[in-house]
C-alpha cells in the first residue's frame, strides 16, 4: 500500500491530473488530503476505488465497509468537492465533474470486490 496522492501532485498541469488510489492506500495516507485541502490544486482529481478490502494483504475487510466515510473525511480536511458513487448510472455525472471542477475533486467510486473470471 502507498500513498497515491503525492504522485498526482503538480500544481503546474495544467489539465485535469487524475490518480486513483484504493479504498487501503487512501486509508493509510489520509493526511495527504489534509496537504491537499490546504495547496487547493486546481487540476487534482482523486478518485477512490473502494472495494472494502484490503486486497494487498489477503483481503480483510477496510474501515470503509463500516463506519469510515472517505469523502467526508475528504470535506473535513477542506475539499469541497466531493461525492460518493455507488451506482453505474452516476458515472456520467463524476465524469462532468472531473472535466469541469475548481479546486481539488474528491471522489469515492464503490466496487464490487467479486472476483472476476480469468480468460
């Protein structure tokens, strides 16, 4: 597990820089959204992939699957932009958002942790 939001720190990209870390990672490196909240990087977008688990270790359920919620612990370190996704039919909107955000935008997408068949 990292801390994912350090790498798509440049103030200076101009256009939309995008990471995405996983529901663990974000857990472990919380107070990069702090840092965040405070520098207001115009072009960041972070956005979540919560699947409430950490998969690295064996797949013991996160914080996330309880009572943690990223994205108000996103607002109370001072993101404005925030927003949970948990259905499909809500992509179009976090896409809009990500093309069209001032300040930094947070984002929670909730996946399924199922695993998927192999080919």
């Amino acid at each position: 597990m990292e801390d994912m939001i350090p790498q798509g720190f440049e103030p200076h990209f101009r256009k939309p820089k995008f990471t995405e870390p996983w529901d663990g990672d974000m857990l472990m490196g919380m107070g990069s959204l702090a840092t965040v909240a405070l520098q207001q990087p115009e072009n960041l977008c972070i956005v979540v992939l919560d699947n409430e688990q950490f998969g690295e270790t064996g797949h013991q359920a996160t914080h996330t699957g309880a009572k943690t919620d990223l994205a108000a612990v996103a607002r109370g370190c001072g993101i404005l932009s925030t927003q949970i996704i948990t259905d499909e039919d809500e992509l179009p909107t976090l896409r809009a958002a990500i093309h069209n955000h001032d300040g930094p935008l947070f984002a929670v997408l909730k996946i399924s942790a199922a695993e998927v068949p192999r080919v």
